[in-house]
C-alpha cells in the first residue's frame, strides 16, 4: 500500500522526482573546478582585456574594443600572433627547428616569414573589418605548417581576436590529417609535461573540442570525406593541405566550408599546403581561379617568393616554389623556396638525394613544383618567368597571326614584336562565345570572326606597322582576303600540320627553357595564360606534339603566338601567298 502511494504522489514508479540527481556540467564550471584544483586562478571578468595586458592589442582588436587601445600598446597583426604564441605556447615537439634552437618547453616563436604572410593577410579597415576574407600559404613540407596552423587555431579560439563566441573548423581532407592537426594544437594545452599553464587557464580540451568557456569559443575538426560540415558556421576555417582535397565528397564539403560564414560579420578561411598533383584538386583550381581573375596582382616579391593579391575578392596567397628551370641539383634553388630557418642547404641537400623518393615527388615536396605535370607543355613557372611589363611601342613593327573558330571554342589575334635584344615580346586578344573559358571579348551566339578582322584593322593598323598577318585558312579565309584586298596586308595561310607550324612549337618551347634568360616575353595576361596552362605537350621524332588537356579549354591565343613567333623571326614574301606549304 505505501509503495502505491509513493508511486501515486511521485507520478513515476522509479521513485525520483523530475530533475533530481546529477546534472552535467557546464564548460565555464568544468573550467572553474579544474583550476580549483590546481589552485590557479579563476578566469578573468573581461578576458579580451586580459589577454591584452600580456600582449597588446591588434588593428582589429582596437577597432572592436575602442576602450583598450587607448591603454594598451598596438601591435601590427603579425606581431600580434608571434607575441601570442611567445606568451601562451610552449614547444611540445621539436621536429621543425633549428638544431642550435629552442628546447622543449621553450616559448614558441613564429619565424619572420610567418610574421609576413600574417602581418598581411591580417590587416583590417577602419571598421576592424578584414581586408582578405581568404589567405593562402602554399610551401615545400618542413616548413611548419601543421604547427603553425595549431597556434593559429588556438588564437583565432581565444579572447586574443576579440571576437565573441568564435568557432573555430579545423579542415583537413581526411580524418587521420585533421586529427594529426587536431592533437598538435590539443598538445599544446594539455601536454603532461610541456603544456601551457595559461592555456589551461583557458580552454577546456575534450576528444572532440577544445572550449575557451570565457567567451564561448570552440575548437573542432573536420574531415572533407565526412558528413555534415554543411551545418556550420565558423568564424575561421582553418585548411591543412588543400591540395588533398580531390574527391566529390571533399569538394562538396569545401565549398560548403568556404560559404557557412554567413552569420559572422567578418568570416575568415586560412589555408597552408603544399602544391599537389595535377590539375585536380582544390588548390589547383583555386590557383588557376585566383591567376586568371582580372583583379589579381602577381608581385614577385623576391627569388623563391610570388605573391597573388585580389583586393576585390579577398584573397591573398603566398607561393614559395624554385624556378621554373631548377633540378634537384639547384640546392640554392631550393633553399629561396624553403623560408624556415632549419631548412639549411646541408638539410636539403639530404631531402634531394634520398633515393627512396623520385626526382618529379622531391621536386613537389621540397621545391613546391606541382607534380603530375608531365603533359602541361609550359609550366606556370616557366610561363611566368617569361613575364615583363615592357610594352610594344606605338608605331614598332609588329607580325600578326589569327586562330579563328566558329562555334564551340574561341577566335584569337596575336601581335608579336622583336625588341633590339632579340626577344619576341607578345600580345593577344581572344573572342568567345562562352563565358566560362579564358575571353577577353564575350560574343551572343556564333562567333563572327569579322569582329577580330575589325580589330585588326581598326586597332592594331592605326597603332602599329604591320608586316604582315599568318593566319588558319579553315576559319579565317574571308577575313584575311578583306584584309589583303582593303587594306594592303600581305597575309599568309598557315597551315596547323604544315613543316612551319612544327618548327614554330618547337621553337616558342626554346625560347622559353633554353638559355638563362627567356626569349618570350609577355605582360602577364590571364586570358593568354589561361590558354598556356590548357595546352599538353608530348615530345616526339618530329619535335613537340601539342593539344588540349581538355576538350572545353581553349589554346587558340598560344597557337596565334606560336604562329605570330615564327612568323616574326622570317621573311616574307613580296604579296599574300597561299598555302603555307610553298612558303615554306
């Protein structure tokens, strides 16, 4: 009977009222007990202010928290991170160093080119708002990535950014790297012997998170071949080796990434990797993307260093790489491309005669040449060391060349001069009736190659003293026949098998590789390397074999080159003549 009435006036046959018993903790109590225990002190009211004491303030900080610029110093952004991880982080493990360098323990010191990139890529507005919303490193391994990306993480995580409730992604494109990034930055809070006292002040490190309970800010990982990042929404994403990402599911997970920002007033995605193989991943295509934008700024800051800057867009990407002509016997090569002060020229010297590794797998993992590169025809390397504003003058002799098309693919003029030092310096122009390939004039419909006769006539005559025009009988009869009949151009079909046009591809690929200095010079044109990265090359009896990579990218402003190059460097004939092959 008592049973009865105790179920009866508890409403439940367990006995135990609702909501008695345990209840689980949360992260800011779990944090208090814990350093109860360990008589540390309890977390700070204002913890941006604290962290502000030990290390100053950044430009973004200053401008989100007006009060403590006026007493604290600022620091420039890059500064900012290296005076965090002086302060909070502690070596945990010593592979990434110099030999005569810090020891376990010792405070974690950002080197000079982590402060550049950081300095940079940081910097903010007026409103505290940042400048880039995407940055880029792209270095030879052994330069400290992961690590570096671990102390990032644990910054952008903190007080230190000033940002409330920051959520922090972790992205790598398969779990044993995202947990590999994971564990190195959980190590530095909670390593038994080397970990961080202030650190354990305050974040709260889990098998899953890691939770700065002050402001509410988490730490997790994520893998690009898992499920459900398309939930997120991160103050910061931080990639570790983008060029691993290749697979649908990894594509898919790194757009949904780069787009979940959409609640944050100031999104931010930082990425660190070392270039990959082939065209087909995420970094490639981000490159070729960022290469080939009209905005973009390409600053060859110095031997080994080439920076891509697109204010308009937000991005901002360093490339560490060797030349385009360096072999695995160019150590000085190697070292310009290495930054970090413990890849010394003995140390590289043994990465590049290792003889478990090929030569193509040392020249991507220590000299950041893109690997499975055997069927590009020019690589971006040698492409770009071709590159010089230097402009054809009004009224200098030009030869030009036409490569027309009618539908799918694209009509290009090219315009070529011979400088006094012997060097073919080249322009073009592309027409094209698809938005999505490499354009600089967008058609409705077919295309209608009366509209680069016109150019020619009425640009390139009026500018500069045409010799003459070689051009693709298939495409481009009528219009050189107008252009021979009306305006006194010789012109000359060429044809694309003809003995000329072999011997023009061989030799525009000499002019480029042969020699210590390029003999092609161009002024850095997207549209026109855009068509460059399409073209594959095959070495053959007969000399170079050169075709699409793809189907829908176009390489008809290269062959216009190619054909205004050979026509530059030979005489032609008294009147128009056709075909090629008699010229020949």
């Amino acid at each position: 009977m008592a049973r009865a009435k105790t179920a009866e006036a508890t409403k439940s046959w367990g006995g135990r009222r609702e909501g008695a018993g345990a209840k689980p903790l949360t992260d800011e109590e779990r944090l208090r007990r814990k350093l109860a225990r360990e008589n540390e002190q309890p977390p700070a009211d204002d913890p941006v202010e604290e962290t502000a004491k030990l290390i100053g303030v950044s430009p973004r900080v200053a401008r989100l928290h007006p009060e403590l610029a006026e007493r604290y110093e600022l620091v420039s952004p890059g500064d900012h991170v290296a005076r965090f991880a002086r302060t909070y982080c502690r070596y945990t493990q010593l592979g990434e160093v110099d030999a005569d360098g810090p020891r376990l323990g010792d405070p974690y010191e950002l080197e000079e080119h982590e402060r550049e990139i950081l300095d940079e890529g940081l910097a903010c507005d007026d409103e505290g708002r940042r400048l880039f919303t995407t940055v880029g490193l792209v270095i030879p391994r052994k330069n400290r990535k992961t690590t570096t990306g671990a102390v990032l993480s644990l910054y952008f995580g903190s007080p230190a950014d000033g940002e409330h409730a920051p959520d922090v992604i972790q992205a790598a494109g398969v779990k044993d790297q995202a947990g590999k990034l994971y564990n190195t930055t959980r190590s530095f809070v909670d390593d038994p012997r080397y970990g961080s006292r202030l650190l354990r002040q305050m974040f709260v490190p889990s098998t899953s998170t890691i939770v700065c309970p002050s402001i509410r800010g988490t730490i997790m990982r994520v893998a690009g071949d898992g499920d459900n990042n398309h939930s997120l929404d991160p103050h910061v994403v931080f990639c570790d080796e983008l060029h691993a990402w290749k697979t649908p599911k990894q594509v898919e997970n790194w757009k949904a990434l780069t787009t979940a920002g959409g609640g944050r007033s100031d999104p931010f995605v930082i990425f660190m990797s070392t270039e990959g193989d082939g065209d087909d991943n995420e970094l490639a295509r981000l490159m070729e993307r960022v290469e080939n934008h009209p905005a973009t700024e390409v600053e060859q800051r110095r031997p080994g260093l080439t920076v891509h800057r697109n204010l308009e867009a937000g991005l901002l990407i360093f490339r560490y790489a060797i030349a385009a002509k360096a072999t695995v016997d160019d150590v000085d090569a190697f070292v310009l491309a290495n930054p970090a002060p413990w890849r010394t020229p003995e140390r590289i010297r043994r990465d590049l005669t290792d003889p478990k590794q090929d030569t193509p797998t040392k020249l991507r993992l220590y000299g950041n040449r893109r690997g499975g590169g055997a069927a590009r025809w020019i690589s971006d390397d040698a492409w770009d060391e071709c590159r010089d504003r230097e402009p054809i003058p009004d009224g200098a002799t030009v030869t030009l060349a036409a490569d027309g098309a009618r539908t799918r693919d694209t009509t290009s003029i090219a315009w070529v001069w011979e400088n006094d030092l012997g060097q073919l310096v080249v322009r073009s122009r592309v027409w094209s009736t698809r938005p999505e390939v490499a354009h600089d004039v967008l058609v409705g419909g077919r295309l209608n190659n009366d509209d680069a006769r016109d150019f020619v006539r009425d640009v390139l005559i009026p500018t500069y003293q045409v010799r003459g025009l070689f051009y693709d009988e298939r495409y481009f009869y009528q219009q050189a026949t107008d252009l021979s009949e009306e305006d006194g151009l010789v012109v000359v079909e060429m044809h694309q098998g003809s003995p000329p046009m072999q011997e023009g591809w061989d030799d525009f690929y000499g002019r480029i590789h042969e020699g210590r200095t390029p003999r092609i010079l161009h002024s850095g044109d997207r549209v026109l390397r855009a068509h460059v990265q399409a073209a594959a090359g095959v070495k053959t009896e007969r000399g170079w074999k050169v075709s699409k990579i793809k189907s829908e990218r176009p390489i008809d402003a290269l062959a216009a080159c190619v054909m205004g190059c050979w026509g530059a460097t030979h005489e032609l004939p008294d009147e128009s003549i056709e075909p090629m092959a008699v010229f020949a």
